[in-house]
C-alpha cells in the first residue's frame, strides 16, 4: 500500500510528447550551416550527451557543430541561435500525454502536492510544461546543478516541495534515469510504459507500472 503525499514527474513521454522537437531543430539548422550535415544518430548522440549531463548545452552544441564542419569563429552564435527556434517551435509541437491533462486535474482537485523534475535546459522545460497547463512547480537539472538518475537530483525535488521524500511518489518512462533513482532517493516510483516496453531485467522494479493515466489515479484511490 502507497502512503503518498506528493507526486513528481517525469515530462518527456511521461506528461507531454515534443515529437522530436531539438532533433529537428539540431538538424535543419546544421544542415543550413555546416559543410558535413550530420546523420539523425550524430544529433541523437550529440542531444544524449547534453541529457545525461556529461556536457553543457552551450558545449555540446559547439563542439557538434565544430565536428560538422561550421566555421570555428561563427560556433559561439549557435546556441542562441538553437534556443531561439527551439522556443519559437515548441508551442506548435508539444501535446500532452493522453489522459495526463485529466489526471493532473484529479490530483490538482485533491489538494495533491505536484512537481515536475526533468533533464533538460531549464527555459525549454519550464515552456513544455506550461504549454500542458501543469499546474506545479518545474525543476530542471540545468537548473539545480544535478541530473538524473543522481538520487540528489530528486532530494532537492523534494526538499523544495517541502516534502519527505519517503512519502514522494515519482513517475516516469526511463527504467534506468527514472525508476532507479527515485528508488535510491527513497521515493516510490511509477513506471509510464505507455508504449508497452520490456522492463530491464537489471534494474529495481518500480512500485507501480502504468500503462494509462486513468489508471495511475485508481492505483493513489487504492492506496
């Protein structure tokens, strides 16, 4: 049984879905750009390396577009340049999940803490989550200086909700970023499988597995 109090998430394919948009930002402006357009894995990595927090944006970005050949005195321009598009695109791209708009409300009737912890740069996530109209605070790990899955990461979560982390349920749809730390920050943890993936067989299950949002508000009722 969940004894639960306040409820962070995830928002990439867990709230809302972007369909891609920095790929695609990334992409159309290299190819406008650089001498050698990269592959869609070479943005794939370049983007994997920025969210996982091993590089900044600003140096991701630069040393990407260095490697396709765009003049060396014009990189420092790119990151603004990316910014501006991603930010101007985002509110023809992103939607909500479905159901999260319903299931945002429930809680929001209930008096239910809310919160959004995401990987990302802070402006972009901060607009995502808007653009849903969710109605709770947005940490982002630019922001705060940690990224996931470090169980620090959900603690200040947690500590700026001014809630206890032990009676924090946390969803989201990465096994490895998500479920793994929320557990080892203490929290309860929901996987969103919505789109009916194996769960890694290496790492801690999570409490609660959902393949809807409907189904996220029975399980909180149940507990």
């Amino acid at each position: 049984m969940l004894s639960v109090s306040a409820v962070l998430f995830d928002f990439d394919h867990t709230l809302g879905l972007d369909h891609h948009l920095e790929h695609d930002v990334i992409a159309q402006l290299a190819a406008e750009v650089c001498k050698q357009p990269p592959l869609p894995a070479d943005v794939d990595a370049a983007l994997a390396c920025f969210r996982s927090g091993t590089l900044g944006l600003d140096e991701t970005l630069i040393e990407s577009f260095r490697a396709w050949g765009y003049p060396p005195l014009r990189l420092a321009d790119i990151p603004d340049e990316f910014r501006s598009r991603a930010l101007r695109e985002a509110p023809t791209r992103v939607t909500p999940v479905e159901g999260a708009c319903e299931m945002l409300a429930t809680l929001r009737a209930r008096n239910m803490t809310l919160g959004i912890l995401s990987n990302g740069w802070t402006e972009l996530q901060v607009l995502k989550a808007r653009l849903i109209g969710f109605p709770g605070p947005v940490f982002v790990s630019q922001q705060i200086g940690v990224w996931k899955p470090d169980p620090n990461a959900f603690l200040i979560a947690a500590q700026r909700l001014k809630v206890a982390a032990a009676s924090t349920l946390y969803a989201g749809d990465e096994p490895s970023v998500d479920i793994a730390g929320a557990k080892a920050a203490g929290m309860f943890a929901a996987w969103t499988d919505f789109e009916r993936r194996r769960y890694p067989a290496d790492v801690l299950k999570p409490d609660i597995v959902l393949r809807d949002w409907r189904q996220f508000v029975e399980a909180l009722e149940a507990g």
